[in-house]
C-alpha cells in the first residue's frame, strides 16, 4: 500500500503531492483506492486461505470507507472497486 503512494509521490512530487492529497478528497479517494487495489492484488497472490483474504479485504474496504479517508463512499462500493481494480 505505502509502496503505491510512494510511486504517486515520486510521480508527481512529493510536496506537490501532499498538497493535494490534504486539499483535494476526491484525489485523496483516487490515491487511496489505487493504493488499496495493489494492496488487494498482493493479498489474493500471497493469502492461501479464501477465508483469510476474505477477512483482509474487508478490512482494507472498512479502512478506505471510514474516517479515516473521509467516509467517502460505502463500504459495499469499497468492496467492489478494490475487488475490480
């Protein structure tokens, strides 16, 4: 996850970066989602267990969908667009 967010930083630059990840929630959102999609992709090709991945993307959706980032979508939509990324 912090691996994506450090590829968008570089990409960018990282004040630049921070700016608008702190000003901007719907590129906050962006950022976030693409980060927690990589997260999702490394955790279906490393987690054997179905139960266990199941157990990490609902975490990582309850992340993205509460406070955290804002409540800026539902965790139903955040389990279906990191699923889908």
């Amino acid at each position: 996850h912090e691996k994506v967010h450090i590829k968008q930083q570089l990409a960018m630059g990282v004040v630049k970066w921070w700016d608008k990840y702190l000003e901007d929630p719907q590129f906050r959102y962006e950022q976030e989602l693409e980060a927690c999609q990589e997260q999702w992709k490394y955790i279906k090709k490393n987690v054997k267990s179905r139960n266990d991945q199941f157990n990490f993307l609902k975490h990582i959706a309850r992340d993205l969908s509460g406070p955290m980032y804002g409540n800026m979508i539902t965790f139903q939509e955040a389990l279906k667009k990191i699923k889908n990324g």
